[in-house]
C-alpha cells in the first residue's frame, strides 16, 4: 500500500509540474494533461525499445535503428515536462505535438505501414482537441493537417518495411495487433485522463458554488438572495410591523484604548458570536454591526405576529450572554439594548458589496432607546410594549426627550413572567 501511495505521490507530482496558485482553471487543465501524457509516452517509448532490442537479440528483425531512435524521443518528451515546469506552455504544447510525429513516421519507414504504428495518429487526433486553446485554433489547424498528411503519406508510401526480418507475414501480424491494442489503450487512457480533470474541475466548481451559496446567506437573508440570484434589480420591501433592536457595549471606548488590536476584535468576536446564534435561535434577523453596536429585527424579511416578543427573548438572552462572558473576563462588560416597533423600509443597497438594510422612523427611535438607555437594561418604547402581553414583566422608566420626536412614555424590560427564567432587577 505504501508503495502504491509513492508512485501515486510521484504520478500527482509530475503531472503538476508548473501548476500554481495564479492559473486560471482551464489553463490548469492544460498543463497537467500535458504532463501526464508527456509521462506516457516514456514508458510505452522504452517498451517499443526493449521490443526492438529483444527482437534485434533473437534475430527476428534487425531493429536497431528503432533502438537509436529511443534517447533523442524521450529527451524530446522530457522537454515537455521541462518546458511546464519553466511556465514555457506554448512551447511544451508544441513539443508534445511534434516530437511523436516523427517518432511515428521513423518507425513506421523502418517497419513498414503494415506494423500499424501509424494508428498512433489517432491518439494525436484525440489529443489535438486537448491541446490548444479557442485562441490557437490555427495550430489545431495546421496541426490536424499535418497528421492527415502524415497518416495518407505512411499508408501511401511506407508499404514495404526497410529492415530484415526472420518472419516477415508472422512478425508483421504481431507488430499490428500490439500497435492497435496500444494506440487504443493510450486512446482510453488519455479520454480517462481527460474526464478525471473534468471531473476535478466539477467538484472544484461545486465546492466553490456551495462557498459562495454560505456567503451570500451570511450576507443577505435567504428570501432575498434568491430574489437577487433570479434577477430582481431592484429589491425594497416595506413591513408595517417590525421591532427593531439595538445594541452596544458601554465604554467600549475606553476599552479599546487599553486592549490590544487583536485582544479587542477577539473579544467582539466573542460577543456578537453569541448574539448571532440567539438571533438565529429566535428566527430573527441580525442586520449589521457597526464597531461595538449589534442590530437585528423581527418581522422581516418574513412577516410574523409575534416580531416583539421574539425580540423581546433575544434582548433577555443577550444580557445572559454578557454574564456569561463576565465570569471568564479581566474587563466586565455591560450592554445597553434598545427596542422599537413600527413600520420599516428593508431593501438590499450596493452595487459590488451587498447589504441588506432597514429605514424609517422606527430604526432612528430604536437606535435612541439605545443611546438613552442604561447599562444592562433593555429599554423599549410604548409602541413595543403594547405587542408584549402578559408574557413579559416591563417596569415604566417615565417619558424622556427623544429627538425629533418629543417626549416619549418608555419601559425597562425585566424578564419573563415564566417561573423558570430569571428576572433582572431594576437599577
């Protein structure tokens, strides 16, 4: 097994000579098809030369001429290999094209047309469409007609063999059927070669496709990125009911100025992390984080009656979450939500870098149950405190100044009425 691995190991190796990260795919396809059929072409090169060295051995036919022929045809496929390796594509393509033309038509003028190796032809012309690229057409042009030529030429011209055989009818019929069984194993195998590339490159495709399909999911809410992928050029929904909520870490400025770089975003990490399963766990909607401020909504993208009292559990949650991290920090950290409910505008904004976003008059009211809240209170406005019920328990703060708005009645949220969830107490 171990030995299967290294010759498997010394197989990958060699066929990606050249091969690095700044290919584009097809031209990757290329190079390494190019390798591997270069690296075919030796041992079956050295298997005719052995043929012929047993044959010229036993006196079967005098075939040192095939046996001369060996070190310049491998060196010429060595080139190819050589030529990747240095990036020189174009010139490895043309070697490879060239050096088993006249590999094929020596043999065949020593052998005689009859041995059949001029069916080799039919494994150029296969490769001939693996070769070179839409821009190269030419050279599958000239090429295709040198191997028509070539072929015509051999069946034509090279009827009769140069060299002496012992049994000539007998050796003929055994070198044809060994030309015909090779030129079809080498057909196969190059096909093989070329459907396992292909394949690759599907499986590439695919886990890039699902990459993407993670991100763009990340980024946008399902509903919308496929409204986007099925061409809507223009994506704005307006809900009458949503509650939005906000979020940030007092002092987080402070804070910064006393942790370190990657300390910092760390511990944001760390934070929103948790934010955005609660959001996931409640159906909710996490639309953004600006520095230390988290933002999510209920009731959007998908409508749903109950947008408040959802929210309203991911507030509770969030504050549980920022006493979690507490008992494992040096800096303890206290959060201030806010929350408001009404009607939004949601659309996607952007033409390279989506967002997905919310406008209106309910988002600059949640943002200032935020601003003008307190430290590990959750303060809502009487809009959203009429959609609680009886589920939750709300403690009245009083009315407060809310730009552009006047004074507005608020609430600070406590908890649940449920006996097994802790309520918080006022401060």
């Amino acid at each position: 097994m171990s030995g299967q691995r290294d010759w498997r190991a010394r197989w990958e190796a060699g066929a990606h000579l050249g091969v690095g990260p700044m290919l584009d795919q097809a031209t990757h396809r290329r190079v390494v098809l190019v390798n591997q059929m270069a690296i075919l072409a030796l041992p079956v090169t050295l298997f005719y030369a052995i043929v012929a060295i047993g044959a010229q051995l036993l006196g079967m036919a005098d075939l040192w001429p095939i046996a001369a022929i060996t070190p310049p045809v491998l060196a010429g496929y060595a080139a190819v290999l050589w030529c990747n390796r240095r990036r020189r594509f174009l010139a490895a393509r043309l070697c490879l094209a060239g050096v088993p033309v006249l590999q094929l038509t020596f043999a065949s003028w020593v052998i005689g047309n009859g041995a059949g190796v001029h069916l080799y032809f039919f494994v150029l012309w296969t490769a001939l469409f693996l070769l070179f690229t839409r821009g190269e057409r030419w050279l599958s042009v000239l090429f295709a007609g040198l191997w028509i030529a070539m072929f015509i030429w051999i069946q034509l011209a090279f009827d009769q063999p140069v060299i002496a055989m012992a049994n000539p009818d007998w050796f003929t019929d055994l070198a044809f059927f060994t030309n015909a069984v090779g030129a079809f194993a080498l057909l196969g195998g190059l096909v093989a070669l070329f459907y396992q590339e292909i394949n690759h490159t599907e499986d590439m495709l695919q886990r890039e496709y699902q990459r993407s399909e993670e991100l763009l999911r990340n980024i946008l809410p399902v509903t919308v990125a496929r409204r986007l992928k099925d061409g809507s050029q223009v994506i704005a929904d307006s809900f009458p009911d949503a509650t939005l909520l906000f979020a940030d870490i007092v002092g987080f400025t402070e804070l910064s100025g006393r942790l370190p770089p990657g300390d910092l975003v760390a511990l944001l990490n760390r934070v929103f992390s948790r934010f955005d399963r609660i959001a996931e766990q409640e159906g909710l909607e996490k639309i953004k984080t600006i520095g230390d401020e988290y933002m999510l909504a209920g009731g959007l993208p998908l409508p749903r009656a109950d947008h408040a009292p959802a929210v309203a559990r991911a507030a509770l949650h969030m504050l549980e979450a920022i006493d979690d991290l507490n008992q494992s920090l040096d800096h303890k950290l206290a959060l201030r939500v806010g929350m408001h409910s009404g009607e939004v505008v949601a659309g996607v904004i952007g033409a390279r870098k989506f967002s997905y976003d919310v406008w209106g008059d309910t988002v600059n009211i949640a943002s200032r149950m935020q601003t003008q809240g307190l430290p590990g209170r959750i303060q809502l406005t009487e809009a959203t405190h009429d959609l609680l019920g009886d589920e939750f328990q709300l403690q009245r703060r009083g009315t407060l100044r809310v730009r552009g708005r006047g004074r507005m009645p608020t609430w600070f949220l406590e908890g649940t009425t449920e006996p097994c969830d802790t309520t918080r107490s006022s401060a």
